[in-house]
C-alpha cells in the first residue's frame, strides 16, 4: 500500500509543482491588477479634487521638515559571492499645519529622498497647494507630486 502511494504521488508530482506555479502566477497577476486599479483610483481622486475642490496656498517655510538618516547594512548576493554593502536611509517627515476658513488642515507625509534634495527642490517650488472638498473638509490632499518628477 505504501510503495504504491508513493508511487502515485511521484507520477503526480509534475503536476502538482505545475498547479501550484500556476496557481502563484495567476495570484501574482491579480495582486498587481488590483494594485494598478488602487493606484488608478487615487489618482482619479486627486485629479478630480484637483478639478472641483478648492486650492489653498502653502507656502515652504509653513512646512515643517523632520529628517533621520542613517546607512543599514544589507548583504548582497548569495553564498560565497555574497557580501555585505551600506546603503543610505532617509526618512524625511513633512508636517502641514494649515488654518483656512477656520478649519486647520493637518496632514504627515513620510517620503524617503535625499534630505538636501527634498528642501532644495520644496524651496524653488515655495508654493505649494492643498486642495480640499469644501462639502466634506476631511478630504482634501497636499499636491507634492513634483518631488517626484
């Protein structure tokens, strides 16, 4: 009984490792659907908060920017090719504390750039835009996508 088991399983073993690729495939190209059609829908959101909200000015010097940087360590490769290299981490917090309409907009955003890059391109910017919905004063966004271009 056993030796004919094992038997069963060695001739079915090609297609078992073929259903479970396939299986992790079709998982694979799902989640990234799903997360082009999250990325797609907030895009539509700012875009659209862009068209009918309204637009407040931020000026540079109302942000208020926190930094920690530091290298990590992290091993590279594998096995006796594997070594060990540094890498720099910035984590850079950008608080907004905005009072408009005697409504205060407050709003972190956490980005991992350069620090000097990051205060150097947010002071050639200097004004910035929050856009918010003036029928619901919890939605609203600051337009920082130029940071990333």
């Amino acid at each position: 009984m056993t030796s004919s088991f094992i038997h069963l399983i060695g001739t079915y073993s090609g297609l078992i490792v073929t259903i479970i690729i396939s299986i992790i495939l079709i998982f694979n190209f799902w989640l990234k659907y799903q997360i082009n059609n999250i990325v797609s829908e907030s895009k539509s959101i700012r875009d659209n908060l862009k068209k009918k909200g309204e637009k407040v000015v931020v000026m540079y010097d109302e942000l208020e920017i926190k930094t920690r940087s530091w290298n990590q360590e992290i091993e590279v490769g594998s096995g006796t090719n594997s070594r060990n290299e540094y890498v720099d981490v910035n984590n850079n917090h950008i608080y907004l504390k905005k009072l408009h309409r005697g409504h205060c907009f407050e709003q972190e955003i956490i980005i991992d750039m350069d620090p000097q890059i990051l205060r150097m391109k947010l002071a050639l910017k200097n004004e910035l835009y929050l856009y918010f919905n003036p029928n619901n004063l919890d939605d609203y966004f600051l337009d920082i996508e130029f940071l990333f271009e």
